[in-house]
C-alpha cells in the first residue's frame, strides 16, 4: 500500500506546496498530477487534492489532455493543469511584492539616490531600442518610434495627435503596483521619454496612481537643453 508522504496539515502548512505547484506550473506550462507529483516529490493523490483546492480557488483550471490519435491507452484520459488569468495576476502581485520589498531595503540601506539610480537603470532599454526602431522604421514619427519600444517593453502603448502635439498613451504598465510607492520608476521613464525625442514631455496621468491610462504630452515644439524654445 502507498501512503501519502505529505502531513497532514492545516490550510496555512498546505500554503508552501500548492505555491510550489503554482510556480511549476506559472515556469512549465500546463502539467498533470503525475508530471507535477514526479517533481515535487509528492503521491499523485497529495497533488491532486492541493490542484482541487487551487481550481476551486480559481488559481488553476483542467483540461483534457492533448494526444496524438492512436497513442491513447486504456482507461481515462488525463488531465492537465494550467493557470487562469486571476491565478497569472495572483502570481505577479506576488512579483511586485518582492519587488517592493526590495526596493524599500535599497532605499533604507542605501538611500533615495539608489533607488533613482535603479530606476534609470531599468528604463536603459528605451534609448536602446528607439535607436534600433528608428533605424529600421524611418517612416514612423518619433513618438510612435517611442509607442513602438513601449509596446514591446509590456506597456501596450500608442499615440494620439493633438493640437497641440502628440499624446502618448500606455495602455498597461508592468510596475505599476511597485510604481504606486516609488514614483522615481514613473520620473525615470518620462526622462527617458524626454531624452530620446529631444523635447521637453509632460507626464498628465499615470496608471500607478490610480488613472485608467498612464498619459504624456509631446509638444510640437522642441526645446534646447538650457529650456529656450528653438
């Protein structure tokens, strides 16, 4: 006989395992109870009732498994696991925890002048890119050049004319929970976005506190770096 090698535990003791089954799925793809059970080092029948609590949860959702005609054997086809959309944002509230954290413990050790130096850091990739898009897109203006960078960065971002200019406007923003406690990552990106179109930009909203779009006004106009218009 085969006995179930996980404790019994509370729903608190259970927490670590059924996050370990969520990361495994979140890192391979949809799995089966057995797949996940050979890696955990658990009986099929102890991750079976940790994915019965995560689907009723609505962490996870089944499905049946995916074979090849001919390849099936006896019995009942098996069932794959994989995450829901609220499970996803579960897990990356998680992310943006531990990122929190570690940027309070950056700026508690080391100060402001760190945190704004990460932030800076993080945003290396827009000059980066809009250099490539560019080059390569010469049709595009430089604020759609900019929209297109931003899109592939996970912002989900386009641009809207104006009189007065051009707006830019980022649908999504990855760090936004982060960004709601340290608003040097907003301040990084709109130096950022000033810096490559050479032009003075003007942050109206942002998603991190609270607005339904992260909004930046582009002027017509370009400025020199002393502030004169040109």
């Amino acid at each position: 006989m085969q006995f179930d090698r996980t404790p019994a535990a509370t729903p608190e003791g259970d927490a670590p395992t059924r996050a370990r089954v969520v990361r495994s799925i979140a890192e391979h793809g949809p799995r089966t109870a057995a797949d996940l059970a050979a890696e955990l080092d658990l009986t099929p029948a102890a991750v079976r009732r940790h994915l019965d609590h995560l689907a009723e949860a609505g962490t996870l959702e089944s499905a049946e498994q995916h074979v090849m005609p001919g390849t099936r054997g006896r019995g009942r086809p098996a069932r794959v696991f994989k995450l829901t959309p609220a499970g996803r944002d579960q897990l990356e509230n998680q992310y943006d925890d531990l990122a929190t954290q570690a940027l309070r413990f950056l700026r508690d050790t080391q100060g402001e002048e760190a945190v704004v130096a990460f932030a800076r850091k993080r945003v290396e990739f827009i000059e980066r890119d809009f250099a490539e898009v560019t080059t390569a897109r010469p049709e595009l203006s430089p604020a759609e050049a900019l929209a297109e960078v931003l899109t592939s960065g996970g912002y989900a971002a386009g641009v809207r004319q104006l009189p007065i200019g051009e707006q830019l406007c980022q649908q999504h923003c990855p760090v936004s929970h982060v960004a709601h406690e340290f608003p040097q990552l907003c301040e990084a990106e709109t130096e950022a976005f000033s810096h490559v179109l050479g032009r003075h930009v003007q942050r109206l909203a942002t998603i991190a506190h609270g607005d339904g779009v992260c909004t930046t006004c582009i002027p017509q106009i370009p400025v020199n770096k002393d502030g004169a218009s040109t």
